[in-house]
C-alpha cells in the first residue's frame, strides 16, 4: 500500500527514546532547542499589534511563493555582510531551513545519485534527502572540518555526484568549524570538479570567539553554492522562517516545486521576521544570546573535563549549540541511552548522524537548551555511567 | 544537472499569465482568494497579544511535528460535527491543506503508479503528486460530480492503482459537489475494491443552500479514507494551516515525511487558529461570509446570463469559490486569454486543470475574491469577448 520509500524510514528510535525525555525528570542532551531566555516575546507583541493595524487583511491573504519582498531585501543585506552579493531574485522564503532540503531533494536527485557530505551529518538532511532514494558518501572530517583530500578522493571514486552537502559552521552534531583555508580550497574544488554545494548554514550567528569566518558561498565564483539558512537560531524556531540564497535559475526551480509542496510559507510570520530587524537590534539581540549559549558551553566543557573518564575524546565548539564525544569503541551509545535514560539523562546515539550507520560508540550533546545547574547534573550522571561502563 | 522531474515543471503559463494580472488594472477571476472582507483582523489583534502574554515563550519554540494538542482536539469536534469519529492521534496538523498533499504523495506514490482523479481535478494536486512520477487516469464527471460507473470502468482497466484523488464539495475547477447517493456508492466501491481515497475537502464550509452533505470518510467502514482540510478558507489562507485525518497508522508515515520536510508547522499560527475557534463564534463568522460569497456567486451569474452568448455552458455552484465554463470546442481558452488581458480581464485556462492534457475550450471562474461591481465589469467584458469569438 505505501510507497517504497517509507520502509526506510523505520519508526526512528532516536524519537522513540527521546519521547521518553520530554518529561521535566529527565536532564535531556538530546534535543536541538535554542535557549527559551532568547526569545523576543515583548518586542514580538508589539511587532504583531503593528501588522494587524497597519497590514492585517494583507498579513491574512495568500501570497507569492518566493516570500515578503521586504524580508528577501533584509536577507539580501544580511548575505552582503557575509561577502555574498546577490538579489530578492535570488532568495526564496522556505518554511524553516528545513524545507530548504526538501526542495533541494526535489530539484536535484533522482534516484541512485550520489550525496557527499561531512561524516557525521546533520541527521534530518539525511531524513530529507533519503526519500528520493540516494546513495551517501561520506566524507572524513577532522577537527578543521571536512578533509579536502578525502572530498577529492570522493568526487574521482564515486559515480553520478550530484551535489556536496555540507554544515560548515559549528556542525550538527559535531560542533566542528571548517577552517578558512579549506574554505577556498572546497570553493576551487568545487570549481574544478564541476560540484555543486549545499552549504547549510543555521548556527553561523552563534560564534562565540568573535572570529566569524565568511561563507563558502562568498568565495563561490561559479555559482555552485546553493546556501540555505534560517531565523531559528537567531530569533525563534516556532516561526518556520528559513531561506534559500542561490542563482535565480536554481531559485526558479525551487519555486515551482515550493508552490506543489505548501504553496508559500506563513505570511504574517514573514512580516513578524521582518518587522524584528527593522525595529529592532539584532546584534544586541544576538550578543545576549551568546552569552546565554557560551556560558552553557563553557558549564558542558568543564564538566566533561572533571568527571569524564580520560578515555573519551570530545569536541570544544567555538560556537552552535553542540558538540560530540567519542567513547572507546567497546561502548554501544544505544545501549547506554537506555542505561542513562533510567538515570534520568538523554543524548542522542551519535550512529544515527551516519548515513551508512557504525560509529555506535558515538554520541551527541546539546548544551545550548539546558540550563546550567541541569548541566551540571547531567553531565556528572553521564560522566558515573561512563566511568562505570569502561571500567567493566 | 537538476533530477528529471524537472522537466514536468516547465514554468507554469497559467502562472506567468497571471502574474500580468497582479496588477490593479486587471479584473482577476484567475486567482482562488478567499474574500479580504472575511477576514477576523481585530479578533487576531487580540489573539496575538493573548497568546504572547500568556505562552510567548512556548509559541516561539521547537514544537511536536504533529501539531498543536489543542488544536487536534477542535479539529477532532469539526470532524465529529460531520460525522468522522476520530481521535487527536489520527489528525496531523500541516502547512495548509497543500502539505497534505505532499506528504501523501511522499507516503504513498511510487514511480509509474496510477492516481484516480477527476477529469478536471485540482492543479496544484496535480503538481503536488507529478514530482513523485505517477500516471493519472481521470474519471469522468457530470453535474452531480465523478461518475461511479467511469470509476469502476478505470479501476478494472488499469494497473498500480494507488488511490482516488477527490474534491467532493463545490471542487476546484468545476464547483460541482458530489451528491449524496453517490458518496455512499463510491464508499462502497472503494470497500469492495480496496481502494484508498484522499478526500480534499478545502470548500466544504462554504456552503451556499444550507444543505451541508456528510463527507466520504463518514461512510467509510474500513478506514480507507484520507480527509485532508484547511483553515484557509474558514479563517485564512496567510497562516498556512491545515490537517490530515486518518487511521494512526497512516498518520504515522506522514509524521516520518512531516519531520524531513519542515520538522513541525509554525506553532505560533496553530495557536492562532485554536484561539479563534475557542473564543470566537465560527458559525457566526461563516454566516457572514457565506452571505458575501452567495452574493458574488449571484453577481457572477446573472451576468454570464445576460452577457454570454448561449453556446457557452457553465455550472452553477451550491458553494466554493469557483464555477467552470465549457466553450465551443472552436474557442482555445490559452489565446483567449491572451485577447482577454489585453481588454483587462483574467482568467485561468481550462486545461491546466487535466492532467494528461486537452479541453482547450475550458475556463475556471474564481467568484469570492472579486467585488461585484468588478464582477459585474469583467464578466461583461468576458462575454463581449466570447460574442467575437463565436461569431467570427
């Protein structure tokens, strides 16, 4: 009766077990949530007042599938600061960034094609894509980031390569960050391969060590890199307010397959988005932010260094709102999350970021959600459990 | 470079068209806009600060991919009031009824499977399932809607059905509502010959004569029946909410797809929605603006009556949005609308309405988002129009 499709999508047991942590006993890692402190809700309230007086019937209405023409003009400056020159023309209004992989999934793949991307990567791009029947490539990273010799050694083994995805700024899940250098490298890669790159890039705002480094797209001469990027992490995720930056041809595609897949995204949330960066200073936003997420970090960092045993290796992101540990290999991450569960803390098992599955000795921790004396416990019941399970 | 369902997605004519009917020049009947005047502005204003007072934090937040618990549970009573007896894990909350459609062509098409439809169906139904390479056997209609009789003859003479596509009530292109007879008929066919339907049900509420008829799904006794829904067109299209109701086990693969194709609905506007149903008289507000579409409806045809030449025929919707218009089989609608926009009139061709084509002599006439005093105007001039044609 169902499409072939849906046999790959076996009921995810991530999902399963962390239904389990939505209860308040539960210190749960496993999530991806900003901080709640981060929301504007004063500032939004006023923002909705002055849409419904001065643009309700408009705010209500249907509209064009590309997005708020006002909202592609402020997106339009925000890539300018970036180093990436563009247009309205070439953005699209997605419903979350999400739905940004979607259409790319739409546009691009047909089945048997060939996905390169970072090993891990970001899970739901894995959900998105496997739809339409891919095959994954993954690429080594190390801790600057995807290898360019591995990507090289991956375009010439590999047939029928339809595009690079990848999350160059403090990757879900590792937290990692591509160095500048590999930056123009993977760009001039790019280049002469002919490859086409998805550079996903939701938590480039949450640079905690004020060294922003500047989008692959802006080192793109060829125009190969589709950048897609959302107002989750900067405003809020219960909006759905992502976008897409890329040539107009590709943008054009995107839109007729935008307009069968939910026709456009929420416009009273676009103007909401809108209205907050013109009314409203997004770099002192942002700056608390930080400060929110840093400290959290910092809490995660210091207690995994005291009471994690020596053998597990971890990531020290220099921004976003994760990082991953590496256990030794005689550990299974599932098992432990069901051992750690009934000690009242969740993660999420870091084989399930793999396309081609291993690694069960993995996992990832989100630090951005939780709060700092939950932090603290947390990690310390994880640290006993580890200490426990090595020492067997 | 792109995947080959892109070469289906050749830039719509219909919408490039209408885009020189964006402005304010033109008399548009090509769009499907509810009427501006319907809109509860004030209401939301209120709504709005309500909500970021009392649970500002939680609507700016992640949320559950199936949606806003308050809302299935008001959705759960609108399908009861119509005799669907369900349950909160049966509804899935999606971005608009569109999504709906999406997520079922994810959920259930596999390449060369044949969708059941009307002849005309919906376009964008049309555009949401052809990405998913499907074939499309339509069924014949008349004034009382498909016809049982063609619906068995195309079950029996094709291969891979996957499901019937169907709009019962006042359907977008024709405005035709099935009758009562033949949804307990096509109940009892789709019992005897296991087959799925998706009843896409946008219009229902907007029921001119007071003679709301039950939904296919209330007389399914196998659970075989796919009901998906708006707001759009109760409260309004700009939030982009809608749902899905069927067996748990279905909703459950929707979910999966849900997650990989915009991880949750903006939950903002599915409180939005929940509000205005918990506060508000949506009865009342549904009389009101059944009483502006009526009038239009009344507007519209008493002036094809008196201005349409009599070769032209054209239905006479009990509700909805839209009407249809069967011209001389001489007359092609896509050059008749290129005459037609010149004298300031839009329209949408009929053709686009049927999937494998034809029916050039057709015409979609979009009545609730016009005023009548430009009803009035761009219907007579429409008419003037068809006099040259068929005199010629």
């Amino acid at each position: 009766m169902f499409a072939r499709r849906t046999e790959f999508l076996k009921a995810s047991e991530v999902r399963e077990l962390l239904k389990l942590s939505d209860s308040d006993e539960i210190i749960s890692f496993g999530g991806g949530l900003p901080a709640e402190e981060s929301f504007p809700v004063g500032e939004m309230r006023e923002i909705c007042n002055q849409i419904l007086e001065e643009s309700g019937v408009k705010s209500m209405q249907y509209a064009i599938s590309e997005g708020h023409a006002g909202l592609r003009n402020i997106i339009v400056k925000l890539m300018e600061e970036k180093g990436i020159h563009t247009s309205p023309d070439d953005i699209l209004i997605t419903s979350g960034s999400q739905q940004g992989l979607d259409l790319t999934a739409k546009a691009f793949l047909d089945e048997g094609d060939t996905i390169l991307c970072e090993s891990p990567t970001y899970l739901s791009a894995i959900n998105a894509f496997k739809p339409f029947y891919p095959r994954f490539a993954e690429i080594d990273m190390d801790e600057e980031g995807l290898v360019p010799e591995d990507l090289i050694r991956k375009i010439e083994s590999n047939s029928r390569i339809k595009f690079l995805y990848t999350v160059p700024d403090y990757q879900n899940p590792t937290g990692r960050r591509l160095s500048l250098e590999r930056r123009k490298e993977i760009a001039e890669i790019a280049n002469k391969y002919k490859l086409i790159i998805i550079e996903d890039s939701p938590y480039s705002e949450l640079c905690f060590d004020n060294r922003k480094l500047p989008p692959l797209k802006s080192f793109d001469t060829q125009g190969r890199v589709i950048y897609v990027s959302t107002f989750s992490k900067t405003v809020c995720p219960g909006y759905r307010i992502g976008w897409v930056c890329a040539p107009q041809e590709i943008i054009n595609k995107y839109v007729l397959f935008k307009q069968g897949t939910d026709i456009h995204t929420n416009f009273f949330a676009q103007m909401q988005i809108a209205r907050y960066y013109e009314k409203y200073d997004i770099k002192e936003h942002l700056k608390s932010n930080i400060e929110i997420y840093k400290s959290r970090r910092d809490t995660m960092l210091d207690t995994i260094e005291r009471t994690f045993p020596k053998e597990v290796e971890y990531t020290r992101p220099e921004g976003g709102m994760f990082l991953w540990v590496t256990l030794p290999e005689s550990i299974n991450t599932k098992e432990l999350l069901v051992k750690s569960l009934k000690r009242g803390v969740a993660f999420v098992q870091g084989s399930a970021f793999f396309p081609n599955g291993g690694h069960e000795n993995t996992m990832r921790l989100n630090f951005s959600g939780v709060r700092e004396d939950k932090i603290r416990k947390g990690i310390s019941i994880l640290g006993e459990i580890l200490k426990e399970e090595i020492d067997k």
